[in-house]
C-alpha cells in the first residue's frame, strides 16, 4: 500500500530492526485466580507466530492487556519500542486487532464500517476513502465496499474486520481465533489472506488458535498453558523436543493433555 503522510508509522531503518511486540514477565489475575504467570514472548517484523492454547488458557487476557483492555501491573509490554503503559498512544497506533467476537455494523456497508474506523484515527473523508478501498482489495472484497455488511459469510466478516485492522497500516496484527466457526474452504481463505499480509506488509503477527491444523512447519509457535508459556521456537525445535512427529502430538506431549485436542471442523 502507498504510504501517505497521515501514515502514523515512522519510516526508519532502526524502526524494521525493533520487535514489533515484547512482553516481558507478564502477570495477571482476576481476583485470587492468576491467569498468566510471567509470560514473556517476542513477535518480529515480518513473523508468523502461532499462540496456542485450549480454551482458558489465557491468550484472551494476553490479548486484552496488549490492547489495554486491561492493565497489565506487573512486567512490561512494547509494541515496536513503546510501551503500552507509559506511551499508549505511540504503541497502539501501530498495533491493528482481530478480536474473537465479530465487531461490525451489520446495517452499515463494508466501506462505512471501515470509513468509521479511519475516523477514529482522525482521517479526513478523502484520506478514509482510499484507504477503505485499498483494504477491501487487501482482502479480495474490492466489489463489496457497497453492500451491506449483514449479507456476508463468515469468511467474509472476518476478511472485512482484517480489512478494517488494516486501515491505519499497523507493524504488528494480533488475531484471536479468528476462524472460529468457519468451514474449512473459509478458514483457509482467511489464514492465507494474513499469510499474504506478512509477506507484503513485514508485518509481525500473533495468531492465536487452538487448532493445531492452522500452523504450518515454517512457523514460530509458543505454547502457552494455564497461563504459563510452555515452549516458543520453531516447530521442528518443538517436534524434536517431545520426539513427536505432529504439532498435535507435540502439544498434548507438552501440556500433559490427554484428551483428543479440538480439530477443526
């Protein structure tokens, strides 16, 4: 995509060297339960990251803090170099999010929900226009910016909210399972989609998932369980380190989980 000047990236070499996320020793609790304990993880410019985890496992939290949902008060989190605490601003101008649960305006059109969303990044109507159009054709939607957004599948909900993460450039796409729902010819649309993203863009990306079946060989994967980060390397590096020949295996190795993990459908 074409870089304007309302870009809120800088444009500098030392800028592609920075990770785009680092979260450093990160606690969490609701109450008496903790939920993430000292959970440290890197995501680089231009990494696929696999976060996975069963259900309660913890990544929604992670992800709440990283967006400020939460407040994190104990350890540290940087998106390219600024703080979530201390310059919120800075990091969350680079920072576009997937949430699990579906976010749009069924009543508006695809190119109003995402005109909304470069308003709150304080673009002009011009500026948001193209942008919106560019976005849509990020995501193979390029002829659906006039329709409304309740006649959409649920791929194509989900290639819109990627869209609209989109819209103000991020360094870094966190996507909380994403493909939840989907039929399979869905999920690998939408999977191949921020694959492509990665390539183009050198974005850094964390895909939370508990399907195994999503990740591929070439992947950075940390396995995050009861709160706590189990492993984070490779996949060949996990498959040797369990002497298992499927991440499937391999996570349920690790992790101690012996009912069948969840399979996509």
């Amino acid at each position: 995509m074409t870089t304007t000047t309302a870009d809120p990236k800088p444009a500098s070499a030392e800028t592609s060297r920075t990770p785009a996320l680092v979260v450093d020793g990160v606690s969490h609790s609701f109450g008496d339960k903790k939920v993430l304990d000292n959970v440290s993880l890197t995501v680089e410019p231009g990494a696929f990251v696999m976060l996975l985890g069963l259900n309660g496992a913890g990544k929604s939290t992670l992800f709440s803090l990283i967006t400020r949902l939460y407040d994190n008060v104990t350890g540290e989190i940087e998106i390219c170099g600024y703080d979530v605490r201390r310059k919120p601003s800075q990091a969350l101008q680079r920072l576009g999010v997937v949430f699990q649960s579906r976010t749009l305006d069924i009543d508006l059109t695809l190119t109003q929900n995402l005109k909304y969303h470069a308003a709150l990044h304080g673009f002009s109507n011009r500026e948001a226009t193209e942008r919106a159009r560019l976005a849509l054709e990020l995501v193979g939607l390029a002829d659906r910016g006039n329709e409304k957004v309740r006649a959409l599948s649920g791929g194509q909900l989900r290639r819109v909210e990627i869209a609209r993460s989109m819209m103000h450039r991020p360094d870094l796409l966190l996507l909380d399972e994403p493909t939840v729902g989907l039929d399979l010819g869905s999920r690998e649309g939408v999977i191949k989609i921020v694959r492509d993203l990665v390539a183009r863009e050198h974005l850094g990306v964390l895909w939370a998932t508990h399907l195994m079946d999503e990740v591929l060989r070439t992947d950075q994967v940390i396995v995050l369980h009861k709160g706590v980060v189990l492993f984070s390397g490779g996949v060949p590096q996990l498959l040797s380190q369990t002497g298992t020949s499927s991440v499937r295996e391999a996570f349920r190795a690790i992790t101690g989980t012996k009912a069948p993990v969840e399979e996509a459908a």
